[in-house]
C-alpha cells in the first residue's frame, strides 16, 4: 500500500496461523532528509475539526527531530488501518 507524501505501509501475507505481520511505514524527515520504516507504535495520528488540524509525527530515528506532516483522507486510512495510536480532537 502507498499513499501521497511518500508514506507507504508494508505488511507481509498472512501467515500460517491466520495472523498477519506487523505494519511498518516509510517515512522522511524534513530535517536531515533521512529515510526510514518506522512501526506502527512510533507514529501517532490526529484528527482534527479540519484539514489543519489533522496530522501525523513522529521522532526522526537519525536526527531526533520532531516531524509534523498532514494526514488526508488516505494517510489517515494507512495509518489507521496499520495500529497507529489515534488521538481526535475537537
């Protein structure tokens, strides 16, 4: 699966046993330009009220930056969809 800004999720197949794999997503910070798969649970998600408000961070594994990036409708249904922790505000 990819969606636009170059946040792509991977999963493998489902195994054997009926389970499937653990979701990792490609991701770049926009300050040392590094790239990366980061797991589910070191992504968190926010809706918000409005496009605006709606977005995704995470801690660049490289540099240590704190990265912002907007979610829309496709990002939020990746992220949702692999594990990340969701936060709604209003």
């Amino acid at each position: 699966m990819s969606g636009p800004r170059g946040v792509r999720a991977a999963a493998g197949p489902p195994g054997r046993s009926g389970t499937v794999e653990p979701v990792s997503f490609k991701a770049a910070c926009t300050d040392c330009r590094a790239r990366f798969e980061l797991p589910a649970g070191a992504l968190r998600l926010v809706i918000g009220g409005s496009r605006r408000t709606t977005f995704y961070s995470f801690t660049c594994p490289e540099c240590g930056a704190c990265v912002r990036k907007p979610a829309g409708e496709r990002i939020v249904e990746l992220l949702t969809g692999g594990g990340v922790s969701t936060l709604r505000s209003i």
